[in-house]
C-alpha cells in the first residue's frame, strides 16, 4: 500500500484531523457525575466518610496495606519524602527524566536531590547509575515509573540494603504507572512508598489528588498527621475538643469530592488499563521498525500501565530538529508533547546545581515525543496519529 501524501497542514495543507487529538483526557462517565453529585449533596464536601472508603478501594486494588490520601500527587510526594525521615545533610536519588515535582520534594524536605542517569531504551533510573552515586549522605532513593513502566526495583533494593548510610527507603513516583507490574507483583508493593498522583491527565482522576501507597503501619500514621497540619487525632475519632498537633504538617486533605470521583473511577480501572494497552500495542505494532522513528523498549517482566507512549526521532534521517516535527504535527492535529525537560536543564536547577550533565536523558530529550494516549482513544485514533507521523517524516526527511 502506497500512501500519497498531500502537503503539511503547517505549509497550508489538509491537517490529518480537524480538532486536536489531545495527548491526555480524563474519562468521566455518568456514574461519576452521579458519585460527585452525591458528595455534594452530603453533609461533608471536605474529608468525610469518602476519603477513607477511597483509601481502602485503593489500597485492596493494588495490594498495599494502606493508601493515604492527598490534595495532588506533589503533596504525597512531599509527605513521603519526610515520612522517610528526608532533612538537612541528607540525600535522595532520583532521575532527571521526570516532571518537576519528584525532585522538588527532596527540596521541601530540606535536603537534597541527587540525579542518577537513565537506560537508553527505557528511560528509566539506571541502576549503575543508582549505585555510583550513593553517598554515606544519601537516605532514600526516588525512581520514577516513567510512561507507566515500574523501575527495576529488585536491583533498587539490592542498592538500598547495601548503602553505607543504612537501608535506604525506596519512594516510587508512580504518578504514570497506577495497575502496572513488574515481574508479576503490582505497582504499590514494590518500593516502600509508592505516590500516585491522580491529576487528571493520569490513569485515574480526583480533579486535583495524590496518594501514598505503603504497608508499614508507622509510615501510614506519619503521612496522615503530615496531611492534616501535624495533628495526631483524626478529626473524625475527635469526641471532644482536644487535638494535639504533634509536628509541623501541612492541609494536604482530599476532598470527599474528589474521594468520589475516585472511587466511581477506580471501578474502571481494569477497563481503563486494557485499552491503554490495547492502544500502544497498536503504536508499537505500527510504528516498529519505522525509518524515522525509535520506539520505547519494554523491558522483561514490565507489563506497563502507558500512562503515555513516546518515540525518539532518527534525527539523522531527517533535515529538521524535533521542534520543527513537533510543529508540523500539532498542525495537523495531533496533540504530541515533550516528557521531560530533564530537571537538571530547568534554570532553578542550573543555578542551585551548576554544571551537571546527564547525556543518556540529554540526548532522549532532544528527539523525544510524546504521542497521545488515554482511555478514551480508538484504534482510529493511533492510526492518525500513525499517518501524521508517517506524513510529516516523510516531508522532513533527508534525501
Ligand atoms: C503528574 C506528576 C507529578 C505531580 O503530580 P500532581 O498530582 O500534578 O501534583 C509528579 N511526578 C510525576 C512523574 C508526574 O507525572
């Protein structure tokens, strides 16, 4: 089959879609209308009865002994970061292919954040990487499931129980990978805390909402004093006036709103996932093998949540840089990002931490896209995105 192609929409052409597919969009059903209705007709907006009915719904859907709920997935990870025990003098590792917010946690904790590079295929944290720069300072590592694949915690662990400075504790940022495993063992029982953030253009939505996923049980009640200002009595055991703030917490509360949202949701999880993967099956599928562009690797055991599906450029087949592509097929309707910046390039980060280089995640960055994906695509939707990529390559390449 031969595709002929007519000119780039940037160029005036016919776009390959007349609305912009969009690379993330929450899926809302009516049931989910008809939960968030219910809150606000309830006598609590705020934390109620919703909030740790959620929490429970989430923590039997991923094997965790508790979730914590927060306001955003920034909020848990910085509850995380101090129910670690993160403070001044210390160090947590962490990747620099990720958005802000999993390094700034280490910041708002008052110590550090240390960048380890990424594997080529992946673009997860590297383990080598991992080891090389443990110091007798560091106290946590930070990996980041990217794109919904988990990191390889086992070699993590190996890392964290040889670490000169104690066992270090294992964060997961698994803002991307809510129902992926690893080996067989679901997202939530493989670090010792795992955050979710449940933003909208994630797997699952509260509007604005995060958790901690985590076993231990002193964990647990941290987090939960450091999301209600510190104060150790939960408001709803209170059966008189006293409450004793204990230490320095934050309101980092859900909303029964957003508890809602997320338990309606959470019903559709495994629906959810399986079109996810159903779809970038089909990316993979398609876009193998392709002369423009280089597909993520899955590594062996990862069955990923495709929190979204990204290609790398062959650059050198092509006469433009990744900008120019980026434009052409926003043109032609087809909503691609970038995932990450790395952290270390951002200006805050260049000034506080002159001079580091990461090249793995440096040299990703510069050919990277983000290609639509979420739950409510079809099949016709990939192949678009298929023959704008095809089409705008085609334009762009050299010869
Ligand atoms: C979305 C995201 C966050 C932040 O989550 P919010 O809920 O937006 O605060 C943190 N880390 C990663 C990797 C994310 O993708």
């Amino acid at each position: 089959m031969t595709i002929r192609h007519g000119a780039l929409a940037i160029d005036g052409g016919t776009p390959v879609r007349s609305a912009l597919l969009p690379y993330a969009h929450q899926q809302i059903s009516d049931e989910d209308v008809a939960a968030v209705t219910a809150a606000l007709r309830s006598d609590w907006l705020t934390t109620g009865p919703r909030v740790p009915a959620f929490e429970a719904e989430l923590a039997r859907a991923t094997g965790a002994r508790h979730a914590v709920a927060f306001s955003s997935g920034t909020a848990a990870l910085h509850g995380a970061a101090v129910a670690a025990g993160l403070g001044p003098g210390d160090e947590a590792i962490t990747t620099p292919m990720t958005f802000v917010a999993t390094a700034n946690c280490v910041l708002y904790a008052g110590a550090e954040p240390r960048f380890a590079d990424v594997m080529p295929g992946s673009l997860l944290i590297d383990p080598e990487r991992v080891a090389a720069a443990v110091t007798p300072r560091t106290k946590a590592l930070l990996p980041v499931d990217y794109a919904g694949h988990p990191a390889d915690y086992a070699a993590l662990r190996e890392i964290a129980d040889a670490a000169p400075g104690g066992p270090l504790t294992i964060i997961a940022d698994a803002s991307h990978s809510l129902g992926a495993t690893r080996d067989g063992r679901t997202v939530g029982t493989l670090a010792d805390m795992t955050v979710l953030s449940l933003h909208p253009a994630k797997i699952l939505t509260t509007g604005e909402g995060g958790a901690v996923l985590v076993d231990d049980d002193d964990l647990a009640a941290r987090l939960k004093r450091f999301r209600n200002h510190g104060i150790a009595t939960e408001l709803s055991a209170r059966r008189d006036w006293t409450y004793a703030m204990v230490e320095l917490g934050y309101n980092y509360r859900l909303t029964d709103i957003g508890a809602a949202l997320g338990s309606s949701q959470l019903s559709r999880l495994q629906a959810f996932l399986e079109r996810r993967r159903a779809l970038a099956a089909r990316y993979l599928q398609r876009l193998g093998g392709h002369p423009h562009l280089e597909m993520p690797e899955v590594e062996p055991g990862v069955d990923p949540a495709w929190h979204f599906a990204f290609a790398r450029l062959r650059l050198d087949t092509l006469r433009v840089d990744r900008g120019a592509v980026f434009h052409a097929l926003r043109a032609e309707g087809i909503g691609v990002n970038v995932h990450y910046i790395p952290v270390h390039l951002h200006p805050f980060y260049r000034e506080r931490y002159p001079g580091l280089s990461f090249p793995v995640a440096e040299a990703a960055y510069g050919r990277l896209l983000t290609l639509p994906l979420h739950a409510g695509m079809t099949a016709d939707d990939v192949d678009d995105v298929v023959a704008a990529l095809d089409k705008v390559t085609t334009a762009y390449r050299v010869g």
